[in-house]
C-alpha cells in the first residue's frame, strides 16, 4: 500500500495480517462486479469469511489486543455477547449448524471490528477513506449509467453494489459515510467547498433515483450532529443554506420519478412509521416490529426475554442452515430489518446487548473527541456513524450484510494506534 510521509510516496511493508484486514475491508466493494458483472460464482463473497476466521485465530494467540485498556470494555462486551448466545442456544438446541451460521452471520463483524484497531494504523485509515472518496465518483458515474442507459431504479439500482433487488441499501451506509467524513472535513476547513457541495447534491439526486427516501433522513441526522461536532464558522451557515436547497431538490425529483406518495412530509413520515405493515399485509412494520413480535410469536417472558437462539431463525442458501422458523415464517419479512431478526433470536436481553456495542462506540469516539487527539476527525466520524448504524438497525438488514464490514472499520477509528510499531 502506496502511504505519504514528509512529502515522498513509499511502499508501505505489509503483514499478512495487515494485507487480510485491508481485504476484509476493500472485498464489499467488488462482490457484485465479481458476481454480476464478471461472472463468478457468488460463493465468492465468502472468501471475506475465510479472511475473518484467520484474523480470529491470530487475534487470540497475540496479546497486543487484550492489552490495550480502551478495548477492554468492548471485548468483554462481545466475549459476554457470545457466552450468552452459546448458553441461551443450549436451551434452544436445535442444530449445531444453525448456531455456527447464527454466529458468522453476527460475529464476523465484531471480529473485523478488532482487526481494523489492531492491524490499521492511521496511515492505513487515511488511505482508506480517501479511497472511499474516489469510489464515490466511480458509484455516481456507475449509477448514471444504470438509471439513465439500462432503465435500474428504486432497489435496483445499487450503483457498484450491483443491480440485484436490495443492493441499495448498501448505498445508504456508504453514502453515510462518505458524506459525513466531507462534511466534518468541509466544516474544519480541510475540504475544498465545491467538492463537498457536490458530494451532497449528487448523493441526495442517487438517492431520489433510488427512492431512498431514508437517506434524506439521515443526511439531515448528519448535518445536525456534524454542527455541534465542529467549532463555529461561517462555513457551517453556509452548508446548512446549500443543504436545503439540495433536500428540496431532491425531494421534488422524487415525486418526479416517482409520484406523489414518494413526497417526504412530516405528515407522510409519521404514517409510515406508525403503519402496521411494510411490504405486505401479512409483513412487519419496521418501528412496530419488536412489539408485534412479542405480542404474536414471543409469547411467553423467556422468549421475550432470551428469544429463540442465534440462528434458529436464520435462513441460506445451504440447505443445512435454513431453519424451519425462517420456512414458516418467510412471509413476516423479519430477516428484512435488523432489529426484528436479533430480537427474535437473542430477545431483549441479547438485543440489549448488540446495541450497546454501538453505544460504547459512540461514548469512547467522544471521549476521543474531548481528548483533542491528532485525528479528531475520526472520533467525529465514529460518532456520526454509530447513529447512522443504530438507526439502520431499526431500517432495515444492510448491517448484516457486507457492507456492514465498512461501518465496523468507521467505528474503530478512534480505536485505531498511531503507528504499527506499537503493535508489533
């Protein structure tokens, strides 16, 4: 990997460690042009489970992690996580495979987590970011192409992450990020004013295009926490009049694609969120999701309490890991949205658990910010996107999905040592 010190370019030497952590996090980007575009098989996407699985190993046998005090509260999170999925499974036992696929599907993100502030430094997150910032133009011309050339909209239209139905939820906490590190920097004066504006429009017309009528959402979310995470200037009044300007825009594009219904209002805000159903009649709300769930399928105060056991509900392609739950209750549309797949399988209590993970993220990410470290602009991130991933959880699945690898890297910035030598 090509870094930049005192003004000369070098070729930075990589461990193999190093080289499978930056794998875990560049692969989400290439599925679908591997899968769809290319050819290959999408068994593909699973070379980043065999990635994981080795940091796994090497992060228990070296001692740097569990040595480093500021990751002590969330690897007893995670360790308490797991000992409470094993033990709530063993009293639902069903099969040994379910549990395995429970456990990739869920923990393959926390291990990445901890590969990311182990084996990066902030050279390595640096690069990676500007690295996301060139995807987003080749994402825009990608999806221009897709929408205006081949006809894709609404959840077909996934821009880099493919064109099969669903992909743009990978949009959303992509753009989410992208967005938010250019606002953050355009605020403090490290991002030329243009560019920034620019990334705003042309994520919001992708997310019209899209009918991604979260996203408008979200960015509001981000300019909001963005203004209390920088210190005043003129610049912030600026962005907030140009955002404005982009969400109404925006906003009309969408009930020009796509009619009137599409229209974000207060009025039309509330009514989806306090609907019953999502997709079908038959289907789950996603802000009514958990109570339904306790009222009609976790009856009883254990269940509500521990759920049914991590992958009892799960489905896959492997016909080894595709419960009977998930058969029998395809139709709920459950695996759809995060949070109703993790209250069905771990309850209340493991539910609890997941999200305070991204509480303790959001909480160290400001106490890094209040430090004043070299790299505030990392803890900034962090910060913005620990909300942006405790709002998707409610939303919809993209945080089980692959692109969940990429917020995972956000959330460890502040995590992340100043320089490898102090891991090695």
């Amino acid at each position: 990997m090509t870094h930049l010190s005192e003004g000369k370019l070098y070729i930075k030497k990589r461990t193999f460690p190093q080289y499978l952590t930056s794998f875990v996090f560049l692969m989400p980007f290439f599925i679908a042009t591997l899968t769809e575009l290319v050819g290959l098989p999408s068994i593909v996407k699973y070379s980043i489970d065999v990635a994981w699985v080795i940091l796994a190993v090497v992060l228990i046998c070296r001692k740097s992690l569990f040595l480093r005090r500021e990751m002590l509260p969330i690897i007893i999170l995670v360790a308490v996580f797991f000992i409470y999925c094993l033990i709530d499974y063993l009293l639902h036992f069903q099969s040994i495979f379910y549990f395995l696929w429970g456990v990739r599907n869920n923990f393959r993100f926390f291990i990445a987590f901890f590969a990311f502030a182990t084996f990066f430094d902030t050279d390595d997150a640096k690069v990676n970011l500007k690295f996301l910032d060139v995807l987003f133009w080749i994402n825009a011309v990608v999806t221009a192409v897709q929408f205006f050339a081949l006809g894709y909209n609404q959840d077909y239209l996934g821009g880099i992450f493919g064109v099969v139905r669903g992909c743009n939820a990978y949009t959303i906490i992509f753009f989410c990020i992208v967005v938010g590190k250019s606002v953050l920097a355009f605020m403090d004066k490290q991002e030329n004013m243009f560019i920034c504006f620019a990334k705003c429009g042309i994520s919001l017309i992708i997310g019209a295009m899209a009918e991604l009528k979260i996203y408008f959402l979200l960015f509001v979310i981000i300019l909001f926490v963005s203004l209390f995470l920088t210190s005043f200037s003129y610049r912030k009044l600026l962005i907030v009049l140009i955002s404005v300007v982009f969400l109404f825009f925006g906003n009309n594009l969408l009930v020009a694609i796509f009619g009137t219904s599409s229209q974000i209002t207060l009025s039309r805000i509330f009514e989806l969120a306090t609907q019953q159903n999502y997709a079908t009649a038959e289907d789950l709300n996603r802000l009514s999701a958990l109570p339904t769930i306790s009222n009609t399928i976790l009856r009883s105060i254990p269940e509500k309490l521990f759920g049914l056991g991590l992958g009892n509900c799960d489905t896959s392609t492997f016909a080894l890991c595709n419960t009977p739950f998930f058969e029998s209750h395809a139709d709920l549309h459950y695996t759809w949205i995060s949070s109703a797949f993790m209250f069905l399988e771990t309850g209340y209590i493991g539910f609890t658990i997941y999200l305070g993970f991204f509480v303790i993220c959001c909480v160290y990410a400001i106490i890094s910010l209040k430090k004043n470290t070299e790299n505030k602009l990392f803890s900034q991130l962090a910060i913005i996107t620990s909300i942006v991933c405790f709002i998707v959880i409610f939303y919809n699945s993209s945080m089980r999905a692959e692109i969940a690898y990429v917020a995972y890297f956000v959330l460890a910035l502040p995590f992340i040592a100043r320089s490898n030598s102090q891991l090695n």
